[in-house]
C-alpha cells in the first residue's frame, strides 16, 4: 500500500479563526487528524464528518512518563497511520517549527520515507503581543527580539540557553516559562539587565478571556504569584512591554459581547467578541420533515425563518434525491436578507422579504395578498414561537409547520469576566434564555442591546433590561 502524505500544520495559538487558509484547506481534507490538546475545538469543525480526530492527550501524561514518552506514541502514530495509506495531519498548537517538537516528528517521518510539508502557524509571541498592543521591535527601543523556551528538557546535562547573552538582546519572549518566572527573572538581572526592565505577561492569548499583567524584572514574579497567573502564559520582556499601557486596543476599544450564530463583525465601532449563545443541532429523525418534501410543491408558500432553516431543508432535500427544481411551482418568503441570501446560494429568489424583518413584518406583508385556502410549509426549529403560524392561520391559510433542526444551548459556554466588556448584543429569545441560565443576570456597568421587538420582550421577561 502507498503510504499517506502527512502535514504538519500550525493552528495558531488560540483563537480559532488564526489558522493560515492554507492550513486551513489542507485541514479539510484530510482523514486523520492527530492534534495537541491546546488546540480550540473549534478549529476541528471544518474536518470530513468521517474523519479520525486524535486527541494528543489521550496519548499520555506526566504519570505514564511524562512529554517524551508521548512525544514517542505520536512519532509511531503518525507513521502507523501513513502507512495505512491515509491523509494525515498533524494539528499543532502555535507554530509547528517553534517550540513544538517539530523535530522529532520530521525525524521520524524522514526515518521512514514517508512524504511530508510543513505549513506555518502564528505562533504564541505573535498572538501575545498583537492581542496586547505590544510591537515587539521597534526603532526607537528594540532591533532584535529572541525567543526562548522558560521551560528546557529537565534530563538535558546543560541549557542551550545563552543567559549571558539574553540580557543584551532587545526584547526577550519566554514561552512556558510561567512556572519558573522567578528564576527567569533572577538570571536576566544577575546577568546584567537592569531590574527596572518592563515586563508584560500575557494569559491566554488572543482569546476571550486574556489577561494581562504587567511590572519590571524586579516585581513581575510577585505580582504573578498573588494573581495565581497560570498557564499558558507568555513572558515579554524589554522596553516594548511598557507599551501595553497605551496601545493596548482590547482595553482602548468598546467591547461587545455578541452572542448570536453570524460570523464575527468587522468594521464597526468597538471590538466585538464572538461568543455563540445556541447552537444548532440537526433532528435524529427526519421522518416526518422527509415526507413533507416529497410532497412540497402541493404548497403554494414555503415560508422560510432563519438562514438555518434553508440549510436543513435544502440539505435534507438533496439527501432525498431532489433539488431546488422541486420547488418550481411554489412562491418562496424570507423573514428578511440575511435568510433571502442564503437562499440565493441555492440559486433561488424570494417572492417576499418584508421591509420589516420580523414575525409581525411578514405577517403584515401576507396581509396584502390574499392567502384563504392557501397552503403554506414552515421549517422551524424545537423552539420556535408560535405565534406567526397563528397570525398566518388568521389570515385564512392553512399552515403546516415541521421541525428541521434543534436550537440548544451550547454546553461550552465560557466562564467570563464582565468586568472587561461595555455592551452585550442580544440576537434571539434563545440566546436570552441561555444567557439568563448560564449567568443569571447582567452587571449594572454593562449596556444591554437587543435586535428585534421579539428578543427585546424576552430580555425584559427575564429582568436582564428593565
């Protein structure tokens, strides 16, 4: 059997969406994906609905022997794979080639002949120092900037660091060096840097809950130990580190907690952070959504909700054999654009979008066309109102409403520190709920934005606006 071609690719060091779009196509074909366990879940949503996902933690830890040996299951799991003639990446938090034991992978692919590439990631200091504001060179204080480990083999016979040299270099960034911050502090100031040199520690970089923590050589270690900083964690050190004060943009910047499913906004005022409040599920059965669309052009209206009701139907269309031909005989109408575009993606164009996108505007558009005796088809989800199936009937048609896909609550949602954001958009009644259960109330600093009458009714339902 031909062996398979493995990648190496880099995922960035947090946020999902920092993954090369190289990395990121290469990821979606691939048949196995062997990843560090660092690497956002999230990432691992583009995979083929069949693929093998391999978690690097399940290979070992500290009790069984520490990093070695599951650096060693990894190095024979890859090959094992290979040889089984499959499509192998391997996922790696950061950069493959910094600080990831890229070396001894390549080693043993390259031992046996088994074809490889690397594709690069942003690694950690990139991400720190961007989601800090902090440049790491500049010409006015730094002209180099060197990497090191904080956290070397502890069975090497001596360190491959230079700690005579290192306090002579620009700006120093320490990876995994948490733990052992003050014996990286003491070595720089015994080695010559004046104790006053700025220092930034940067939590859980580039994602909703960074922190950052800032001081000198001489009181960096205390300050880390009294905020119980854990990691991971980055270490700048060098005159860029005084920079966090004025160019940190997370802090300078409006920050909105947007809760709904649409992809992330940009170009707006303030820094929206993209938090999912539902999540949406497919049905397990479908028998009965199936059998109204083999029937569905007996209806004279397909009333469409949501851009994820278009998915569903269209999905479990072609999975029934049909397409949007199907459709030829019956109108289509979308409770506003963003659901008319996605509609368009499947090369059909609405016969009605309110200028009003909501319930009551589409019922008030029906009520300019005459619709006594006319049969109308609604995908909705497990939790739909319904309250515009009632107005329609009202109307005079006769409305048939099935469930194409559950809206639940995601079973992810973060721990967050309110005390960093300025507003909370709600998008739905749902992502309400879900925010109520979760964290019962909104703190008093914080302004509260609803779109739609709808969503704005349920806030206030669940005392989260007055």
């Amino acid at each position: 059997m031909e062996k398979g071609k493995v990648y190496l690719i880099g995922a960035g060091p947090g946020k999902p969406d920092l993954i090369t779009v190289r990395g990121y196509n290469i990821l979606k074909d691939a048949d196995v994906v062997i990843y560090d366990y660092l690497v956002d879940k999230k990432a691992l949503e583009s995979v083929k609905e069949n693929a093998e996902l391999i978690d690097c933690a399940s290979l070992g830890n500290n009790s069984e022997g520490g990093a070695s040996l599951r650096q060693d299951r990894i190095n024979k799991l890859l090959v094992k794979k290979s040889k089984e003639g499959r499509k192998i990446v391997r996922l790696k938090g950061g950069d493959p080639a910094i600080f990831g034991r890229c070396s001894d992978e390549l080693e043993a692919l390259a031992k046996e002949k088994i074809e490889f590439e690397l594709v690069p990631g942003v690694t950690a200091a990139s991400a720190a120092s961007s989601f800090s504001g902090i440049p790491l060179t500049g010409r006015g204080f730094a002209s180099s900037c060197v990497f090191v480990t904080g956290q070397e083999d502890p069975f090497k016979k001596e360190s491959l660091v230079d700690w005579d040299t290192l306090p002579k270099t620009g700006t120093v960034v320490f990876y995994m060096g948490a733990g052992n911050l003050k014996e990286i502090t003491a070595r720089l100031i015994s080695g010559g840097k004046d104790k006053n040199t700025p220092v930034a520690v940067i939590q859980n970089a580039s994602y909703l809950n960074q922190k950052v923590l800032t001081g000198n050589l001489d009181d960096i270690a205390g300050k880390v130990k009294k905020q119980s900083f854990t990691p991971p964690a980055v270490i700048i050190v060098g005159e860029a580190a005084k920079l966090e004060k004025k160019f940190n943009w997370r802090k300078r910047n409006k920050r909105i907690l947007f809760t709904g499913l649409s992809t992330e906004r940009y170009f707006l005022k303030g820094t929206h952070e993209h938090v999912p409040f539902i999540k949406i599920e497919p049905l397990r059965d479908y028998e009965e959504f199936d059998a109204y669309l083999k029937i569905i052009e007996d209806f004279d209206w397909v009333v469409f909700t949501s851009r994820y009701g278009v998915e569903h139907f269209f999905r479990r269309l072609k999975d029934a054999g049909f397409d949007a031909r199907k459709l030829h005989k019956v109108k289509i109408a979308a409770i506003g654009q963003s659901t008319g575009k996605k509609l368009n993606e499947y090369f059909l164009e609405t016969d009605l979008v309110p200028p009003d996108e909501s319930s009551g505007g589409l019922v008030e558009s029906f009520r300019k066309i005459d619709l006594k005796g006319k049969k109308i088809f609604m995908p909705r989800s497990n939790i739909s109102d319904k309250g515009l199936e009632k107005e329609l009937k009202a109307l005079g048609a006769n409305v048939t409403a099935s469930v194409a896909y559950k809206n639940v609550m995601p079973e992810d949602l973060p721990k967050l520190d309110f005390s960093g954001f300025d507003e909370i958009m709600f998008t739905s009644p749902s992502t309400v709920r879900n925010f109520k259960k979760k964290y019962k109330r909104v703190p008093g600093h914080i302004r509260v934005s609803c779109i739609g009458n709808v969503t704005l009714k349920e806030a206030k339902r669940c005392h989260l606006v007055t």
